[in-house]
C-alpha cells in the first residue's frame, strides 16, 4: 500500500510548487496588462492602437508572436503598436529578429517597460531602444547588458573583445538609427550599467516616462517618427486600444521558458520514470519522458548551467539507488543534499549580452527538496516496515527470512540485481550462480541475504541463459 500511494505523496508538493509558479506568472501578467481606458464616443474611424504583452525570457516563441503582432496592426489599419515589455533577456537569435521586426515595423512601435519594479535588463536593452518611441514607467530600470562568462567571469583574450566589440557596434547602431544616446548604450554593455527611469530619460536612453496606458497614449500623441525612412505623425486622440495576447499554444511554449517551470518539470519527469522502473505501468514512464522532453525545450532558451543539471541527476541516481540498495537512508541523504545544490546552479549568468540572468525560486528549490526528503523517508519506511512485518505464508521467522524451497516468478530481470515476487510480496534478488534471468521465469528461492533472496531458475536447467 504504501508504495502504491508514493507517487501521489511525491507528486503533491511538486503540483503545490507548480501552481504557485503559475499563479505568480498570472497575477504579474495580469499585473503588466492595464486596462484599456474607455474611448470616447466617437473615435476617429480606424484609429486604433494595438497592445502586445512582452514579458519573461525573451525567446524565438515571443519573437514570433511580436512579429505577427506588428503584421496584425499593419493588416488591421492601426495607428500604432505599444510592447509592453518586462524581461531579464533571452536568447541572441529571438532577440535580433525582435530587433530586425521593430527597425523595419511599417508603423510607429511604442515600446514601453512596465509595470512599476519591472525591468528591460540585457536583451531588453536592445528591444527598447530599437523602438519608434522608447517609454518607461516609474521604478523601473534598464541596462546591465555586459557580456560575461558561463560562470559570471570576464570572457578573456580574443574571444572576449570579439564578443564586447560585437555588442556595442549593435547597441550603437541601434541607437543611432533611433536618435538615442549611443554612449550611454554602449556603458551599458563596456560597464555594465544600469539606470533607472528617471537616468535614463535624463541622458537621452529613452523619451519619456509614464505609468499607465492612457499616458502613453498622450505622449505619444503628435510625435513624428521616421517609418522606413518617411516622417510619420501619430494622432492617438481617441485611439481605441485592443490587447492581442499570445495563442494558447505560444502561451505553453513560451511558459516554458520560465526556469521554475523547466526544473518542476525535469524533475516530475525524473520521478515518472523511476516509478515506471519499480512498478511496470507505460502510463508513468510516457508522462516522465514527456515531462523531461518539454523540460529540455524550456532549458534551450535558458543559460543552463552543466555542473547544476550533473548534481541533479546524481541525486536522483542517488535516490534511485535507495530503492535497491540497503545503505539505511544515507544514499538517500546524499541524493537530498545534491539535489538542493544542483537546483540552486541549474541557471548561472551567461556568455553574451542578450542572455537573461535568471535562477530557481528559492520556495521552488525548498519546495521540491522537502518533496525529495519525503521520497526517501517512504523509502525508509518501507523497508523497515518491510523488515518488521509479520512473516506471511511460505515465510520463516520476521519478514527477511524466506523459507527456502519457496517458489516464485521473476518479476524484474535478474542483471545481476532485480526482484521476484514470492508469497504475494515483490523481494530483491540475485540468482544463486550469477547467471541473469528474465523477467517471468519462475523460480525457487535457494538462501537469503538480509533483504535480499537467493534464487534459482525452476526448475534450473530450463530456464539459464
């Protein structure tokens, strides 16, 4: 029973964990999605300004849904698109096809950092200035897009100057096809900096600031911007806005790339499997490898850091292990204790400006090692429930002792470790003579070991390979 019931005692907290992720992800999304203002009676015919949300890693998902989203304003005859951008950086492919979509957007793009405690750090640096009209709202910040190593170090030597050298020949393009302050961008990514709102708006990195939607409508109002080289001004008097939100499937893709997703995910399908390893069913093992593959999609848009993925399989080895080897929980403690570690430095800073500086939550990390410890604890329990309970039929003495003579079935290939089941009970065993038996070979048990029985194929000349 009580193995039974471990897969639900081992999924709760990982579900708890990933509802609290996803809850966190909806009320910040719901939070940098103001309302759209009432328009007034009669708007002007056509006028009308589209809303894109941009927010989490910056990946090729959200660079196709920002693309679709300036061809669905130039379709649809609207004035102008507003991003509305909160990110720690992505990828350098993603982010350069957002950079191409707004230098060459057939109409005026507004792109502004919001809500309050957001930030365009890194990638996001680049996406802001390559807009029409760059805004910002009050306590939020930018910058900080200094190429550094998998670690956090310098890149040193040729290497390094060659991937410096690129980043600020891009940055500076990119402000100066826009007007913008080309040496604050270029400290950006030499030294690192960081402004916020009002710093920016002060040395020229942005044009304005504002805190909500209608503000930026006003702003934006009456400037004249340069679309594909012709002067454009933006009448936004009485613009009506429409908010076009990703699919639902760029919505799961993108979700993905949140790094509290990704490692509940690897680690849900880790557990799948090994259940499916213990107790044959196909359904936990198709949903653990499915886990881990949607996991692997979601580690490819993140800086994932080798060391930290290594100490999570070794701790999951580790805890695997407990389940056949008797080492009284400290296999188990050790697998705890790695696991913890390898979540803590699964994600590191990256090697290029565009990557985003992103971790594990530390109640996700708290979270799924307390649901590790609970796996092991079942583990414990059951192997001391199993040595303590009362010998069934064809059982000598407590339950560690097998009568020998006792017949059974190879329930997990015997190479050289597996198990049989004998007398209504699955045991550990290893065959008398070394040889491997498949599974469904019957058997007979010949001694015990501790936990472990000793067994021959039955009867053994038909059945050795």
């Amino acid at each position: 029973m009580l193995r039974r019931l471990a897969p639900f005692v081992l999924l709760l907290p990982l579900a708890l964990g990933a509802l609290e992720v996803l809850a966190a992800s909806g009320a910040a999304a719901q939070e940098a999605s103001p309302r759209p203002s009432a328009a007034p009676s009669d708007p002007p015919a056509g006028s009308s300004v589209v809303v894109l949300t941009a927010t989490g890693i910056v990946d090729n998902v959200l660079a196709g849904y920002l693309t679709e989203g300036v061809t669905h304003a130039e379709r649809e005859g609207a004035e102008a698109v507003v991003i509305e951008l909160n990110t720690p950086g992505g990828s350098l492919d993603a982010t350069q096809r957002i950079v191409s979509t707004l230098l060459e957007a057939p109409l005026p793009t507004i792109v502004w950092v919001t809500p309050s405690g957001a930030r365009a750090a890194s990638a996001g640096t680049f996406i802001t200035l390559a807009g029409h009209i760059a805004l910002m709202a009050p306590g939020t910040n930018i910058g900080a897009a200094t190429p550094v190593g998998g670690g956090g170090e310098d890149i040193e030597g040729d290497l390094g100057q060659k991937v410096l050298n690129d980043a600020v020949a891009s940055i500076r393009s990119i402000a100066e096809t826009r007007g913008r302050d080309a040496d604050w961008a270029e400290q950006t990514v030499r030294d690192a900096r960081s402004s916020p709102a009002s710093e920016a708006l002060a040395v020229g990195a942005i044009d304005g600031i504002a805190a909500s939607i209608d503000e930026v409508l006003a702003f934006a109002d009456g400037m004249t911007v340069t679309v594909n080289g012709q002067p454009e001004t933006l009448d936004l008097t009485g613009a009506t806005v429409e908010e076009l939100g990703m699919n639902p499937f760029q919505q799961f893709l993108h979700l993905l790339s949140d790094p509290n997703i990704s490692f509940i995910l690897f680690t849900i399908g880790f557990y799948g499997i090994l259940f499916e390893l213990q107790n044959p069913n196909f359904v936990t093992g198709i949903l653990g490898a499915l886990a881990i593959i949607l996991a692997f999609i979601g580690f490819g848009s993140l800086p994932l850091n080798v060391a930290g993925l290594l100490l999570i399989v070794l701790a999951m080895i580790l805890i695997g292990l407990e389940l056949t080897v008797t080492s009284h929980g400290l296999l188990g403690l050790g697998g705890i204790v790695c696991f913890a570690l390898g979540a803590s430095a699964l994600f590191t800073q990256p090697g290029d400006p565009f990557e985003p500086l992103v971790r594990v939550a530390t109640p996700v990390v708290a979270s799924t090692t307390v649901t590790a410890a609970v796996l092991l604890l079942l583990i414990v329990a059951f192997a001391v429930r199993t040595r303590d309970m009362p010998a069934p039929a064809g059982l000598v003495g407590s339950a560690s002792s097998v009568a020998p003579g006792v017949t059974g079935v190879v329930r997990r290939s015997i190479e050289p470790l597996g198990s049989v089941y004998l007398a209504g009970e699955e045991w550990s065993a290893r065959t008398a003579d070394g040889q491997p038996l498949e599974r469904g070979v019957p058997v007979r048990v010949v001694r015990t070991d501790g936990l472990i029985v000793i067994v021959e194929a039955d009867p053994p000349s038909s059945s050795q390979v």
